[in-house]
C-alpha cells in the first residue's frame, strides 16, 4: 500500500505543464491567449518549442505571438513560422530561445488572434510541446487547449 501511495505521489511531484489562458473576447472579435508555464526547478527549461494548430475562422500570424516580458527580460525571444505545406492544416511552429538561464514560472507568450468567420466556440490547440533545461535535459509537456468564445451578441450592439 505505501509503494503505491509513493508511486502516485513521485508521479504527481514530476508533472508540469504548459496552461493557456484566453482573455475575454472583444466586440470586434479580437483577443490574447496567454500562454503560461509551470515546471519545477529540476525540471525548469531554458527553451521551448511548440506547434500551434489554428481553427478555421481564427486568424494568427507568427507576429501576433509575443514573449512576455519576464521573458524578455531573462534574455528569451520567439521565433515562429508557418510551414509550407500545400493542403495541410493551418499551423504555426516556434521556438523560444536565448542563453541558458531557465524560463519563469507564469506568462511566458501572448497569441494575439482575431475571430474571422466563426460564430461558434473554437478550440486552439498546442502540441509537441518541448523544452531542453539549461544542462541539455529534454522536457516533454502535454498538449495544451483553449476555447475561444465568440464575442457576446449583447456587445455587438451599437
């Protein structure tokens, strides 16, 4: 019983996270998803890399994705790309780097998006999410989710 007990609570100390947060959508559509990190010490990596899967009726581009200024000001910056696939889904790629210093714990990106055509709840999805800690440790994170809800009909009124 007390092996289990130890077993349950090692797998709960070891587990860390990518959250996104999304802000309140605005009455023209606009808003941020927030992008917030949470790892242990041991754990805490000095990069991150991840694949954003767009929805239909979202638009991003890769400068509407910022590094926070804690982020900033531990040195870090992002980069981010759309691969050139014809047909395949709409996704972004990137990476946050710089030195080796470790990544704060909270805010580390803004994905600023506007609602294009969507009238309905839409889930923005990130996976493959990776990190190397300042020692070259690979950390793995699980994929991360938001839903977007569309702007109240009551705040279109004019």
């Amino acid at each position: 019983m007390k092996l289990w007990y130890l077993a349950v609570f090692s797998a709960t100390l070891s587990a860390q996270s990518v959250l996104l947060l999304p802000s309140p959508p605005s009455h023209d559509g606009s808003g941020t998803v927030y992008m917030q990190l949470v790892a242990r010490t041991e754990v805490e990596p000095a990069s991150l890399q991840w694949r954003i899967s767009v929805p239909d009726g979202i638009a991003i581009q890769t400068t509407d994705i910022t590094a926070a200024v804690a982020v900033e000001h531990a040195g870090k910056s992002v980069t981010c790309a759309v691969p050139q696939k014809p047909g395949a889904a709409k996704t972004i790629l990137c990476v946050l780097v710089g030195g080796t210093q470790r990544l704060p714990n909270g805010e580390i990106i803004q994905i600023h998006f506007k609602r294009t055509t969507a009238p309905a709840p839409v889930v923005l999805t990130l996976d493959q999410i990776l990190g190397a800690t300042p020692g070259g440790k690979l950390v793995t994170f699980p994929d991360a989710r938001a839903t977007l809800s569309p702007p109240d009909q009551e705040m279109n009124r004019d």
